[in-house]
C-alpha cells in the first residue's frame, strides 16, 4: 500500500479517477476532503462533508460548492466564525436567519455587513454589535440606519475622528477643523 499525504491522495484520484482509498486519505484534512468532492466526486458525500466540517472556512465551501445548498452540519460548524456566518447567510441560504446573524454579531464589522447586505435593515442585535467599534457605529448609521441615532452617535464619538465624520455627514453640530 501506498503511505501518500492527503494532497498527493487528492492528485493521484485527479490523475486516475476516485477511489475508496485515496478518498480516505484526503478525508484526513479538511481542505483536501472539500477539493475532493468538488474535483474528483464531483458530487456530495457524507465522509467528505463530515471532513471539511472540522473547519468553518471548509464547511462554508463544501455547502457553497459542492452541496449547492445550506445545510444544519455546514451552518453550525460555518458559525464558528464570524465571517464564514456571515458568507453563508448571504451566498448559501441567501437570507437572514437567527443563527448566522448571531454568529456574525461577534464581530463589529460582520455585523454590520450582515445587516448591510444579509437583513437589508436596521435592527437592534446588529446596531448594537456594529456599536462595539467607533468606525463601524458610524458606517451602521450612514448606510444601514440612513440616520443618526443616539446610540451610534455614541459610539462614533469614542473615536473623535468617526465622531466628528458622523456630526459632519448629518450636520448635526458645528466645529472648527
């Protein structure tokens, strides 16, 4: 028997076709199990999914790409990031839903694109995610909000160069430069 690495599994089956034997190789790292399935498979399997599934990157990727469709396994496990949540509600289920805007909510700025391009509306969660960063309360109140707003006010003003862009952008006070 061959000892190969699972990118050299993952080349030969490209090479002469799949087999339960390079397939289990490939299945012992997530990014070569998600290539598998899209390159060699060319199809969904569990023993690949269940691999790529130990990474949220990888997880996002397979639903994306190789399901071509969302999926409870690949969504818990592309909530483990923020960013990855955030693709997925936008690229795989191709709408908002609980899960993947709280998992976006634990980055500032994944929470505001989530509400941004993902809701396509203000709402309280993401605001006051968004909040937890100057820069990005303020770009929640110029494009997401479309309005000033007390609270994002606030949390520009932590940083006075996003406090004094949000008074300036809503006219709201006067200063001198």
């Amino acid at each position: 028997m061959e000892n190969l690495l699972p990118k050299e599994a993952y080349k030969k089956a490209l090479k002469e076709g799949p087999s339960d034997f390079t397939r289990e190789i490939a299945c012992q790292d997530p990014q070569w199990a998600y290539q598998y399935a899209l390159y060699v498979d060319q199809a969904p399997r569990d023993d690949t999914r269940a691999t790529a599934c130990k990474d949220p990157e990888c997880a996002y990727i397979y639903a994306r790409y190789v399901d071509q469709c969302p999926r409870d396994d690949t969504r818990a496990v592309a909530c483990q990031d923020p960013y990855y949540a955030y693709l997925y509600a936008l690229y795989v289920d191709k709408g908002p839903r609980d899960d993947t805007r709280q998992a976006a909510c634990q980055d500032p700025y994944y929470a505001y694109l989530y509400a941004l391009e993902v809701d396509q509306a203000p709402r309280d969660d993401t605001r006051q995610a968004a909040c937890q960063d100057p820069y990005y309360a303020y770009l929640y109140a110029r494009y997401v909000d479309k309005g000033p707003r007390d609270d994002t006010r606030a949390a520009a003003w932590v940083d006075e160069r996003w406090g004094r862009e949000y008074e300036q952008y809503f006219h709201l006070g006067s200063f001198s430069s």
